[in-house]
C-alpha cells in the first residue's frame, strides 16, 4: 500500500464535520464599536459612584468647600453688573437685570463645570481605562451629573429673584424639559471633546481659553436685541443661545424669545449627540492604548 492511499484511507476516516472544520480560516478583526446606549442602564451604579467621588473630590481640601457653588455665580453675576450694565449700559427688556442673567447664568455655570470636569475625565481616569473594564461612558457622564449642584443654586437663586420681583413666569413648570435639553447638549460636546482628549491633548490646554472666549459669545449677560450684523449671526449660531432664549421664556413672565436661534439651537442639539456619541464610541475601543 503507498503513501498516497494512507493519506486517502486516513481523510476517509475523519468526520465530514471535522474536515470542514479544519478547512474552516477564522479571521479575528478588532472591534470598531462596542459601546451601546442600553448599556447606560446598566453602569447606573458606576456612574452614581464615580459622579459621588467627582463632587467630594472637587471640594476636597478646599477652605469653602461647597460655598464655592454660591459664590462663583455671585462673582460672575458682580462682574456682569460692571461690564454689561454699568459700563456697557446694556438693556435688558424691562426685566430687572439681576433675575435676567442669573437665568443665563443657570445655563452658564452648569456648562462650564461640566465642560471643565468631563473635557479631562477619561483622562483623569486613566489608570481605570488601563487596568480595569470599568466602562468609558461612565467617567464624562458621571462629571455632568457632578456638576448638577452649581446648576441647582444658580437655578434657585433665578427662580427666587424672579419670584420676589413679581416675574416669574407659569412657564417655569417645563423647567425639566429645559432641564433636559442642556444635559443632552453638553453630554454631545462633552462626548466629542472628551474622546478626543485622549488623542489630542491640546484639547485640555485649550479649553479654559474656549470657555473664556464662550462666554461672550453667548448671551449670558446681554440681550440679542442689542446686537446686529456679523456679531449677532455669530452669536445667534451658538448652540447655547437658543437654550439661554428659551430658559428666559421659561422663567421670566412675558418674555419675548427669539425663536431663530431656539430652533437651530434645538438642530444643532440632536446632531451633537449624534456625533459625539459616534466619536465617542468609535475611540472608545482604542482609549487604553492611546491614553
């Protein structure tokens, strides 16, 4: 008997099953996506736990500790009243101006916290991006949620100042809808910011210098009304103009809100979302090489 009708006796032999399987060529490709939003529900107690540690660290071994929360927005608000309503002269369409920028203010200081935190939290939390399978969404989530108290003060003392000069408006009960509209807005830019921090870290050196600029260019401390041209195409463009519009109709009675920039506001929501999740997403399977 030859070799050759061995070799043939032996393949006789072998299950059909077992010879497809050792002709069978497994191709093993990294994945680009491995995040998914029902997952959220799921990290819930990471996000509560890491949001918790967010909050004390960012008071740890502070003199004032929390009283920073009242007194940031004071400091702006000081500073509004030089720059826009003494110097400037700015008007601000017969409502007091104290209630009217504590409401842009309510916006403002939330997202500068969160912006300030979740920019740098993947980055921060680097040693859990490495050694642990802690998921990555959780870190800039639980930063927005741990920016939520500098929100609840501002917020207060606008509904509290609005209400004791006779302003506060019935619309003040779709708070939570507006509410809602700033925490999807700034997880979207937070997302895309935070993600690529970690490939680019300029962005972090950046972003005091952003959020210095950004103030100015949102109407913070000033009305639309007063401005025209180029400057207010600019401004009116900003995602957070719209919102800051649409917080003032919630709050102050008789407000008249401009609804261009509320609608491309809302626009420009939905596709920082999207695209920070996508962005966030398609980094997230590379973080612990990059990082």
């Amino acid at each position: 008997m030859t070799r050759l009708d061995l070799e043939q006796g032996a393949a006789m032999s072998v299950p059909l099953a077992r010879q497809l399987e050792l002709l069978t060529e497994r191709v093993i490709a990294p994945s680009k996506r491995r995040v998914r939003l029902r997952d959220l529900l799921r990290d819930t107690a990471v996000i509560r736990v890491l949001a918790a540690r967010d909050f004390k660290v960012k008071y740890k071994q502070s003199l004032l500790g929390p009283i920073w929360l009242v007194f940031q927005p004071l400091a702006l608000l000081g500073a509004f009243f030089v720059a826009f309503r003494n110097l400037a002269n700015v008007a601000s369409g017969g409502v007091p101006y104290a209630v009217f920028a504590l409401v842009g203010l309510s916006v403002w200081s939330f997202f500068l916290a969160a912006m300030t935190i979740g920019s740098a939290s993947v980055i921060t939390n680097s040693n859990f991006v490495r050694f642990t399978p802690c998921p990555r969404p959780a870190f800039p989530i639980a930063a927005i949620i741990a920016s939520l108290p500098s929100f609840a003060v501002t917020a207060a003392g606008a509904i509290v100042a609005a209400a004791v000069s006779d302003r506060l408006s019935i619309h003040v009960l779709l708070l939570p809808v507006g509410l809602f509209w700033l925490l999807l807005l700034t997880a979207g830019i937070v997302g895309i910011t935070s993600s690529l921090a970690v490939r680019f870290r300029d962005v972090i050196s950046a972003m005091p210098f952003l959020l210095q600029v950004g103030v100015f260019l949102a109407p913070v401390g000033y009305t639309l009304a007063g401005l025209g041209g180029t400057m207010r195409t600019l401004v009116e463009a900003n995602p957070l103009t719209g919102l800051i519009e649409a917080w003032r109709w919630m709050m102050i009675s008789g407000y008249q809100a401009s609804v261009g920039p509320v609608i491309v506001s809302i626009l420009e929501t939905i596709v920082l979302v999207v695209v920070g999740w996508l962005i966030f997403s398609g980094i997230e399977t590379t973080m612990a090489d990059e990082i």
